[in-house]
C-alpha cells in the first residue's frame, strides 16, 4: 500500500464531525416499549436560547447553592440566568460581563467559574489568554489575570482551560503546547498577580485543570499527550508537587473529582475518544475503563460513529452517571447510564425531546436536576416532572435557511 493510498484509507474511518449527522445511520437497538422500560424519563422543565447566531454554548456554571446559571458562548459572550427551586430560569438583564472585541472571530470562551460560595462573584477566561473578574452586583470588570511578559521560559499569550481552587485563593490556567512547553500558570486571586508555572509535567497541549471541591491544594491535570497529573501545590517546585501520574493511553478531553461510597477521591477521565476511565487518586489503580462501543450499547443505540461522551455526574449517593448523545437530527437522542464496578453499565435516563447537540452539563444531585448546553445555544433544564414547562423564556423559532456551520469549536 502506498502512502497516498494508507492516507485515503485513514481518512475513510474518520470519525465524522456533527456537520456530517445526516448521512450516519443509527437507529435503536429495542423497541421503544423496551426503551421506556429500560429507561426512566426526564423532560425539559424550562429553555432558553442564547442565541441565534449560530454561537455555541462552551461553558456552564452554577453557584454552590444552584440558584444561578453562567453560560459561556464561542462569542465571548456570557449569558446569566437565575435559577427557581422548582427549575425555572429567569434572565439576569443587566450587562455585568461586557463582550470582548472579537472582530476576526478567534477568541472564544474556555471556561466560566463561580467564586466560592459567591452567586456574585465570576470568572470568564478566554482563549486570548486571559481571565476577567466581575462582581455581578455592579458594572465592569473587577480584575484582569494574563500572561506575564519577559518570563523565562516564555509563557504563551493563550489559555485554553482554567480553575479556581475550593477557597477561591488561586487560579490555575492551563496552555497550549508553545516552544516545546505546555504550561500550568497560576495566579494569587485575591494579590492580583502570577505566582509561577509548571512546565515540565506534560508534552502536549493541557485541555483540563480541576481543583479538589474540598482541597484547595490538590489539583489535577490532563492532556493530548494522554497523562493526568495530580499536583501538591503547596510545593513550588513542580518535582515535589507531582503527586502522582495516570496515563489513560489516549488523549484527555474531560476532568472530574468525585468521591465514592468509602469516601475515597475518584478522577474521572473522559478521553478525546469519547471512552470513559476512572483512577483512584493518589494510588493511580483504574477503576472503571469503558470503551466508546460499551457505552453505545449501554444508550442503547447501534452506530458509535456519530456518538458523543459529554460528562460524568455524581448522584446523592456517589454513584455515577455518564451522559451521552448523538448527532442524528441535531442531537434528538441524549441519554445517560450509570458506571460501576459491579453493574457495570446500565440505563438509566431517557431526555426526551432534547433539541441540540448537547456539549456542556451541570448536575444538581439534591433535586436531580440537569442543566445542557451546546450547539444550538440553548440551556435546557430537565426535570421529572412532564408538567409545565412553558415559562417566560420561550423557544425563538430559528430560521429554516440558517447557513451550516463550517468551523465549529469542538
């Protein structure tokens, strides 16, 4: 076989990319009286679309308490929402984060966090290597974390995920791969000023960067270049704050802490594969590994070309669910299954009449409450209860003729 020819081949098992939905063929793999039975349901209590632009929805927040909702767009802007004990959104109108000027379209949002305990308090970063502070409770920006200049080595002028720790001190931004270095910067908060950086841990670009929710000094890390780390940053010296090392043998896309039924910290892995795995923290041990096709099965749906691992949630009693879609009729299927050791994997919820491909979720175990957010810009929120979902904030019907997308940010 000739290059050209191995190239072609290579190209043939792409997988296709969400433009491509139309031409997949899927289909479920049990009758929908089978699904129902598998399968509880859940339904869209309330939406609202962020846009109709075509701007995707890249990062989703919510305070400690989930009474209110950021969404970060690939426009730069953010959109608040509060958010009712019984799962109905209300918009917050007032233009507390001010767009970036984002003429050329190349900067987008790479993460939207809360401070601690503080509905008033938020983090944007974005792409052009940058974090904005803003108090909601008043107008402009509060602070701004970039990049020093004439740092050795140099440090990219670009971010591409960021973090805040549990007592909202320090903030960690993770980099691209620039000049054969990835870099981890962090920042002190409250100082207004760069701490120092980590360089030596990853060889690829750093696509997460997770504190512990209890532990302000434990972070975790990943990266194309497949490995998570898990830091001590307590330790100035990166040597000594490398805890430990996983290598889940792909490239990271998605990093959660979560703890089990001992009380034992669990990291959860979602890989640019959309395979799941999950380690025990400090002992490095894999827990749960499961290959893209089980979790198809596990939806059950057919075809895994077009299928899309989104996130793993905690429930009230530590176990676990993974929430996956497809890209068939611009994400009609969005279903989850619950990940153990010992059931391995199981149906668990059907979202009925899901509108978008889903990309981004957050999930309020005290009321078993899923927040979605992605391709079409619309946040959904899904409930239980079938019963009044028509609020304030209807659907806008979108135009028929909308031009395809051609660049997505995924």
């Amino acid at each position: 076989m000739s290059f050209i020819e191995y190239l072609d081949e290579a190209a043939a098992k792409e997988l296709p990319s969400s433009e491509d939905e139309e031409d997949i063929k899927d289909e479920d793999t049990c009758s929908p009286l089978q699904l129902a039975k598998e399968f509880r349901a859940q339904y869209t209590k309330d939406e609202a679309v962020l846009s109709l632009q075509q701007d995707y929805v890249l990062g989703l927040c919510a305070d400690t308490g989930f009474t209110r909702i950021v969404a970060g767009l690939s426009n730069t802007e953010v959109k608040i929402y509060d958010l009712s004990e019984g799962g109905l959104l209300t918009t917050v109108e007032k233009d507390h984060v001010p767009l970036l000027q984002n003429t050329q379209n190349t900067n987008t949002i790479c993460g939207v966090r809360f401070m601690e305990d503080n509905a008033n308090t938020l983090l944007v970063s974005t792409t052009n290597g940058l974090v904005r502070l803003f108090d909601l409770r008043t107008t402009g920006e509060q602070a701004r974390f970039e990049c020093e200049s004439g740092t050795s080595p140099p440090v990219p002028n670009t971010f591409s995920c960021f973090d805040r720790n549990a007592n909202s001190r320090i903030l960690c931004c993770g980099t691209k791969l620039f000049l054969d270095n990835a870099f981890l910067v962090f920042y002190d908060i409250r100082e207004r000023k760069q701490l120092g950086v980590y360089n030596e841990s990853h060889a690829d670009d750093v696509t997460s960067v997770r504190f512990h929710s209890k532990y302000p000094d434990l972070l975790c890390t990943g990266s194309t270049d497949g490995l998570i780390n898990v830091f001590d940053i307590k330790e100035s010296d990166e040597d000594e704050a490398l805890r430990s090392t996983m290598n889940t043998e792909s490239s990271v896309h998605r990093l959660n802490w979560h703890q089990n039924s001992n009380d034992q910290d669990i990291i959860t892995c979602i890989t640019h594969t959309n395979d799941f795995k999950s380690f025990q923290c400090l002992e490095c041990d894999t827990i749960l590994s499961f290959e893209r096709s089980d979790i198809v099965a596990g939806i059950r749906r057919k075809s895994p070309a077009n299928f899309n691992l989104i996130n793993a949630h905690s429930m009230k009693d530590n176990s676990l669910f993974l929430l996956a879609g497809t890209n068939i009729n611009r994400g009609e299927i969005l279903r989850s299954v619950t990940a153990s050791v010992k059931d391995s994997l199981k149906p668990f919820t059907n979202f009925v009449g899901n509108k978008q491909i889903v990309r981004e979720s957050l999930y309020d175990a005290n009321r078993d409450l899923l927040v979605t957010g992605g391709e079409s810009g619309i946040i959904s929120i899904w409930t239980n209860d079938a019963s009044n979902t028509n609020s304030s904030n209807q659907l806008k019907s979108k135009s028929a003729a909308a031009k395809k997308r051609k660049n997505m940010p995924y």
